[in-house]
C-alpha cells in the first residue's frame, strides 16, 4: 500500500462559513451523531467544496456527519472500506471545537480487532482496546485534514462545545494531496 506510513495531512480546502452554517441549520450538530448524508445533499449545501473536489478531480463517495459532544472519547477503531481506499477527508464544522484532537495509532503485532457496526446504515468498522495499539500522532480540528482511516485512529473531543466534522471517502484514493 503507497500510504503505510501516512498517517494525516492538512489540506487547503476552499471552505465558505455561511455554506457551512447553512448546512449546520439542516443538518444540526447534536450530542452524537455518525450518519450518512447524501452526497447530491452535502453538494447542494456546500457548492465551493464541491467545486474544490472538480477542480482536483475528486469524486466523493461517501459523506458521513459524525458529531461529538463535549467531552466525549471515541473508541479506538479503523474504518475498512469496501472499495479498499483508505484516505477521508474530514472538514471540520464547528470553530469552537476546533481544539478537539484525533489520535493515530500503529497496531501492535498479534492485534486482534473486533468487528462492529454504527449508525442507522451499520458501517462497519474495526475496535481495539489500547493494549493493541501504540499512539503515534495527533492532529486538532482546526482545518481540513485528510487522514488514513485503516490505520488506527480516535477523536477526542476535549473542548466544551460540540464536535461536527464532515468526512467525504472518495472514489479513488487521494494520494496526490499528500505530496
């Protein structure tokens, strides 16, 4: 795989607030939140993100809104994703949270996962316990990032506010964004 080692990278993304802001009215950020959003929906919410995915030739697969409330710490887990990418681009949504922290892990050898679903659409995704992970990196979301989703990962939302993170999966994998 080209991005073993690849564990995030901010990404400058053309972001409008009031897009944003419109989205967050339809879509409002609650205590927690992990569903699957249209994308022809986010499209029409978000044209200059869009127009951002065409002029880099992205084709957005998936949009997930995955919302935290204050204080909340994810499990430790890994997204596999059926068509084997492995890259998302999380757009964060909510500037009083943008202090809020995603951890990234490397799996200790003999690791064995657990299997598990969340949300209304049961996307499966991969837990661990922290004996079976070893923390590497951390980034806050304070701007788009875009992150390897196999590799281990947990967001913590340290902040008094509520997270709200948009994250797009593409069709093929982004590798050219981390160069």
């Amino acid at each position: 795989m080209p991005g073993d080692s690849f564990y995030f990278k901010y990404v400058d993304v053309n972001i409008n607030d009031t897009e944003i802001n419109n989205f967050i009215t339809a879509y409002p950020l609650l205590e927690s939140r992990f569903e699957l959003i249209p994308v022809d929906s986010v499209r029409s919410f978000l044209p200059t993100i869009f127009n951002w995915f065409k002029e880099n030739k992205l084709e957005p697969k998936t949009a997930i809104l995955i919302n935290h409330s204050p204080g909340f710490k994810q499990e430790i887990h890994s997204d596999p994703m059926p068509n084997k990418t492995v890259l998302a681009l999380n757009i964060p949504l909510n500037k009083l949270a943008e202090m809020s922290v995603t951890r990234i892990y490397d799996v200790i050898e003999d690791a064995s996962p657990q299997n598990c679903s969340i949300g209304q659409q049961s996307l499966n995704y991969l837990s661990y316990n922290s004996s079976q992970v070893k923390k590497i990196t951390e980034y806050t979301s304070q701007k788009p990032v875009l992150v390897n989703i196999s590799k281990p990962h947990s967001a913590w939302n340290n902040t008094y506010h509520r997270r709200g993170v948009l994250t797009f999966r593409f069709k093929e994998d982004p590798w050219f964004l981390i160069n």
